[in-house]
C-alpha cells in the first residue's frame, strides 16, 4: 500500500491513501492505527488493562480488551457509557421435566438463540418446575412446566414441558407428549412413546408388548429419542440431551429418564442431561434439578421418579451489563462476558 505524506504552509502535513482507501499506520511492523476509507471506520489501539499505557496522558482513547469498552484517560482511566446501545444476548431455555411411571419421563423443551436487547428494557424468565413422578397404576400422569422468556422486541420463548412416562393404567400406558415424549408404559399393550415438540426435543420410546415381564419405554431427550423397550422384558433408556457453553464450560440439559425393569430385569439409565434412572424394583430416580431431566420409570406399586425442574440463562458482554436484575439469579463472569442463570422466575432489565 502506498501512503503519500506532503506538506504545505497552507494545509500542513496532509496524508493521502492509495486506490484502496486504506491508511495504516505501524510500529515495528505491527498496525497501532488504521482508516479503511472515507467513510468507514478508524481502528484504535487494543489491548488488556495490564497493557495500558505506563505514563497515559490526558485524552488517551484506547480499547480494553479485558473491559470489552472503549476507555479514555482524564487522569483516571473511565469506561465509555454504553447504556443507550442495543446489544446482543444469547439465550438457554429448558423447561421442567416430566414425571415418569412405568415409562420413563420425557425431558423438557430446549431452546437457544440470541436477540438484539433494546435499553432499558425488561425481559422476564418464567422457570418451569419438574412434574412429580406417580404410582406404576396411577391415571394421575402429568408433564412438566413450561419454561418462558419473554420481553418488548423479543419473540417469546417458550419451552414446553417434558411428556409423562407411561403408566399400566389402561387409559395411560402410552407416553405423554411434551418439549420431548414421555416412555411408554412396560403393560404388555405395545403403548407407543409421547410425541414431541418440533425444535425441543425427541418422542419417547415404545413400551414392551411381550411378557411378562414388561419394561418400559425411555423418555425422549434433547439430543435424541428415548429407547423403545426389547422383547418386552428389556426397558428403553433415556434419550441423551444436548450440550451447551453459554455458562462458559460445556453441561447437558434436558436428558429423558430411563424406562422401568421388571423384577430381575434391570432398570435403564436416564439420558446425558439430568434425566433419572429407572427401576428393577422399588421407584426410580429423579431428574436432576435445573436441567430439565426427565424422572426414571418405576415398577409395582412404587412412584416414577420427579421431573427435574428447568432453567433459564443469559450471556451478554460484561460492558452492556446493567445490574439489574430480579429473582436473585446467580450472575457470574467468562472471560468478557456476564452470564445470568435463573433457577427461578426472575427478570433482567437491559
């Protein structure tokens, strides 16, 4: 790139680009300034809090690298306001997991995204509890809660509740539909699995036909369907959920509980995600809480395993982070970012 440099008495020291546009400015082969056009934009000096300068002067302007803002020194070094900007949010939300049976539970719905958050705008996190397992003969299958994010300029997110596992109960031996589907119930009548909600989840899987003995199906998780149970004596496990980073290290959500084994035949495990293990005897596990995970499958007269409840969470760069938030969510840092997790209804005012 060629740079002409003249000088007048008129105009002074008058610096004019090439063809392209560009003016780059550098030190020891390394860029400390640059204008990409007449119309574009200037690239200032960036660097760490620990690379300011030693002796800065009155009007330094730099970018902090560690604050992600612009900073400027008038004998202290101040952050710019950034309160008027709109600004990225990334988004988790997974709802409650539903309670299990016979079958295994499905997991709750799974979102993720991002939006453009307006200032000084409230957005408000509805946080869905995990449904209570039931009896293995219980009519009284429920789902989990729906988990909602919701503000001005954003389409409402809303994650459905995981499906109920399938009972013995006549009426309710197939799996409930939900965010992902309930496993059917070990009865010998084939129930198939819940169906589930497009974009959060997977159904649940089909009960044993054959017996006795009779397994269950697993419930539906995330990242895939819950298993179908084989020969009706081998129970369905839970369908693995999905991993996610927006806390700054990877964790499973919305895994489904395992379906029901029947006297010696063993229980399966519940999906990568929280979801609860099912039984060879006695009840199954519960979904884990805050994860969505669907409750493992139970046997006799024993309760299927608790939904675990849902969450919802937010990442923003630290620099636009107002503060202000209610329900008490835990607020922590990744690197330049600002996470914010509700484990319980709660807003965040932009």
């Amino acid at each position: 790139m060629a740079v002409t440099f003249n000088a007048d008495t008129t105009n002074g020291l008058v610096i004019t680009s090439d063809t392209s546009g560009e003016i780059e400015l550098q030190t020891n082969g390394t860029q400390i300034l640059k204008v990409d056009s007449a119309t574009g934009a200037l690239t200032i000096p960036a660097g760490t809090t620990a690379q300011r300068p030693a002796s800065p002067a009155v009007g330094m302007t730099r970018y902090n690298t560690t604050e992600s803002a612009f900073e400027i020194y008038d004998g202290t070094w101040k952050k710019q306001d950034v309160s008027g900007y709109s600004y990225n949010i990334e988004y988790l939300v997974v709802a409650g997991g539903g309670g299990a049976s016979s079958g295994g539970a499905g997991a709750g719905g799974y979102l993720t995204g991002s939006w453009t958050a307006s200032p000084a705008t409230t957005y408000t996190a509805t946080v869905g509890a995990g449904c209570a397992g039931v009896a293995y003969a219980s009519t009284g299958n429920q789902a989990g809660s729906n988990s909602v994010l919701s503000g001005t300029g954003l389409t409402t997110q809303t994650a459905v509740g995981g499906g109920y596992g399938g009972s013995t109960d006549s009426s309710n031996h197939p799996g409930g539909s939900g965010g992902s589907g309930g496993g059917a119930a070990g009865d010998g009548r084939a129930g198939n699995g819940g169906a589930a909600t497009a974009g959060q989840g997977n159904v649940g899987g089909n009960g044993g036909g054959l017996g006795p003995p009779y397994a269950g199906g697993g419930g539906g998780g995330a990242g895939n369907a819950g298993g179908s149970a084989s020969s009706g004596s081998d129970p369905g496990g839970g369908g693995v959920g999905l991993a996610n980073t927006i806390t700054g290290s990877s964790v499973y959500y919305a895994g489904g509980g395992g379906g029901s084994g029947h006297l010696s035949n063993a229980g399966s495990s519940g999906g990568n995600g929280g979801g609860g293990t099912g039984a060879a005897s006695g009840s199954g596990t519960a979904g884990t809480v805050n994860t969505g995970g669907g409750g493992g499958g139970s046997v006799s007269s024993n309760n299927g395993g608790n939904g675990g409840s849902g969450v919802v969470i937010l990442r923003m760069l630290t620099a636009y982070y107002s503060g202000t938030t209610t329900g008490s969510p835990t607020v922590t840092t990744d690197g330049s970012y600002t996470v914010i997790k509700f484990t319980g209804s709660g807003s965040y005012t932009s």
